[in-house]
C-alpha cells in the first residue's frame, strides 16, 4: 500500500492510497491495483493534529506544543551558548469582562489579545494559551536574554494596555508577566514553567501592568 498525490482532469491534485497485487492467472501472471481517494481522510487527520496542538478559541498554540517547543530549545541551548526566555503573561481583571459584557465578548478579547502578542513576538517565538486568561511567549537567541526578554515583556503590557473596540466597547486590560530563563533558572520546562509561573505571582502582587524576572528568593 502506498500513498501519492493524483491529479484530476481539471487539473486539481488529490491524495491517493493505491493497494498493488499479482498473481498468476490462466494468462499469465497479472497485475491489479485498487485506488482510493482519501482526500477527506487526510484533511481530517490535518485538522485533528491540528487542534491537539492549537487552541481551539485563538489558534494559538496550546500548552502541550508549548511544552514541546521548550523542551527542544532547551536542548538547544545546552548544545549550544545559547539562552531561553520563557514570558507566563496573565490578564489582570479579565473575569470583570465575562461578568459585565458575557462571555462572548470575553472570547473576543482573548482572541484580540492573541493577534497583539503574536505581533510583539519575533521570528521563531511560540505564542500560547495556557487556560483561561493565561499566554506565553517562548524565544531563544544567543544574545543577552534577559534584556531581550523584559524589553519584550514592556512592549506587551504598552500594547496590551491600549484600548479594545469589543463590540462597540472599549475594554482596558492590565497584563502581569514573569519572566524566567534558561538554563540560568532551570534546566527542564516542568522547572522554567514553574520559574514563571512564581516570577509572575510576584509581577501580580506588585500591581498591574508589571513584569518579573525569577529571582530564588522566589522559591522561598
């Protein structure tokens, strides 16, 4: 059995599985080949990959494609003299949204908030939800991180902090972040995540549209 691409007569292409048989028959030995169009098979396998690895609300990638991409860089990194920043970036006063105008204007927020951080990002960053009001934005580089990665976060809480149009509303949002690297914090992205995730508590504690780089004392 073997897969390749057809072709139609108008010149469209499709996927195509072909199963190959002989066998000697009364005329000698023969050939059959049975074809299939498995156009839909294969687009649904597409779209189910793709929303194992996406969020389903704003495309963005999801926590596990996240986790997959910080794996990978970190292996990098150590291969390499370079450095991993992990941005956890949480939208303060979001619930009062969902409370005043519904959900449906919340999702829209969300989903206008995504398109603003893919912006901010870089080439080759991933930018994710990780739940509700929760993104992160992963990057590597072999220059100083840590400024590269505040620089980063201050651009995202400016442009976060501009006003949203949700349905003839203007929505503010405050933004939080924590900030940790690697491998100067950890060396896996179970401990970078949790690095953040204790960078962005302290970001929350001190007021709204703030950043924090991990410090141990976090962990304290």
């Amino acid at each position: 059995v073997v897969e390749f691409e057809g072709r139609r007569k108008n010149g469209e292409t499709f996927s195509v599985e072909a199963s190959f048989s002989g066998w000697q028959g009364t005329e000698g030995f023969q050939y059959g080949a049975i074809l299939r169009d498995i156009s839909v098979r294969k687009r649904e396998a597409e779209r189910v990959k793709y929303l194992a690895e996406h969020d389903a609300l704003t495309d963005l990638a999801n926590r596990n494609t996240l986790h997959a991409g910080l794996v990978r860089m970190i292996a990098n990194a150590e291969r390499k003299p370079r450095e991993v920043a992990l941005l956890v970036i949480g939208l303060d006063g979001f619930q009062s949204i969902n409370d005043m105008l519904g959900h449906s204007a919340g999702d829209l927020v969300l989903q206008a908030v995504a398109v603003r951080l893919e912006g901010q990002a870089g080439d080759g960053a991933i930018v994710a939800r990780l739940s509700g009001d929760e993104f992160a934005i992963v990057q590597d580089s072999d220059d100083n991180q840590r400024e590269a990665a505040s620089a980063l976060a201050d651009r995202i809480i400016n442009i976060i902090s501009k006003p949203f149009d949700i349905e003839g509303n203007e929505v503010n949002i405050a933004t939080s972040i924590g900030i940790a690297l690697a491998p100067e914090h950890a060396t896996s992205s179970d401990g970078l995540m949790k690095m953040a995730d204790l960078a962005l508590y302290r970001a929350k504690s001190g007021g709204r549209n703030d950043f924090r780089v991990f410090q141990p004392e976090l962990t304290e």
